[in-house]
C-alpha cells in the first residue's frame, strides 16, 4: 500500500489493493527462481537416477530458468545467450565427455566418509564466508549504475577493450574442444 492511503474497508478494496500488489513479473519472478532452485538442486542431488545425464538435463532445465529471470529484468542479450551459448553449445559439451568416457568405475565408487566430512566443512567454510561479506558491506544508497545495455555498447567494450581476454577464451575453448576429440578417440593397434 502506497504510504499516505488509508488501509482498505470492505472486502473489494482489499481485492483490488491485493491485485494491484502482485502482478504478473512478480509471479513469474517467483516462479522462475523457485524453478531454478529445484532445478538446481536435482543437478546435484537426484533421486531419480544416478546417471549423469539426467543431471545434465536438469542442467539444461536450470539454464533455462535463469534465461527466463533474465528475460524479467528486460536483459534480452543475456537471456539469449544464456540459451544458445550455455544450454546449447556448453551442454552439448558435457554430454559428449559423459557419454564418451567410459563412467562405469566411477559409478561404482562409493563415496568415503572423509570426502563427505570434508565437503561438509568446505561448504560450510564457504557459506559463512560469504554470509561474513554479505552482512560487512555497504548497501548502496542509490542507483548508480544505469540498467539500460544494449548489445552495440557490449559489442564495442568486447571487441575494443577486451579483446584480448576475449580472443584467450576462444583459445581455451578450442583447447577443451580439441581434448575432448583426443580424450573420446579409441586406441588403434
């Protein structure tokens, strides 16, 4: 409710002051990060298989729900990218490494209690860290970075001023693209 208004009398104001509230983003924001959570989570712990795959794929279901938070803060470029470069191309990566190598013995390794113990302190460790940060730092007062972007200025930033970053990604991914040739390639006698 809007500060100044007195609060609503009969059940049809309360409706309107309700509808007028939560809109649709709002609904849709809430839908699309309650989904990339779950998502999430089912990339890491799934109850339904133990095959990678199928983590992959909630994988591919996470980056689409992010795509679509990207979509509400009117980040189109990003939303794009998000579904072309990460659920298309990058995934396409994971799943030829999982279905090339051969993840029979690592299936079949159980996990010790010390791997366990230890992941269980690093998350910990790494939480409280990042909980530390987050309650140490100043909120800004205001607005100081404009959320207009386009892909023109990105364009230009990327090609001018951080080419060279740019052009070493490309190396490295041609690397990753080349290893996973030489690593899925039988051994001819």
């Amino acid at each position: 409710m809007a500060p100044g208004r007195l609060a609503p009398d009969g059940p049809a104001e309360r409706l309107n002051a309700l509808d007028s509230e939560f809109v649709l983003p709002d609904i849709l924001f809430y839908a699309f990060a309650f989904l990339t959570l779950v998502f999430g989570f089912l990339v890491v712990l799934n109850p339904f298989s133990r095959n990678p795959v199928t983590s992959a794929m909630f994988l591919v279901l996470t980056i689409g729900s992010m795509a679509g938070l990207f979509v509400l803060l009117h980040a189109f470029f990003l939303a794009a990218v998000q579904v072309l470069v990460y659920a298309g191309a990058v995934m396409v990566l994971f799943l030829f490494v999982i279905m090339l190598l051969d993840l029979k013995a690592e299936e079949r390794r159980k996990m010790k209690k010390t791997g366990a113990v230890l992941a269980l302190v690093s998350v910990g460790a790494i939480l409280f860290i990042f909980l530390q940060s987050l309650l140490h730092s100043p909120l800004p007062s205001e607005n100081s970075a404009g959320l207009e972007g386009g892909t023109i200025p990105l364009g230009y930033l990327l090609f001018h001023q951080y080419l060279l970053p740019f052009e070493i990604v490309s190396v490295l991914l041609l690397v990753a693209m080349v290893g996973v040739v030489l690593l899925s390639k039988k051994d001819l006698k």
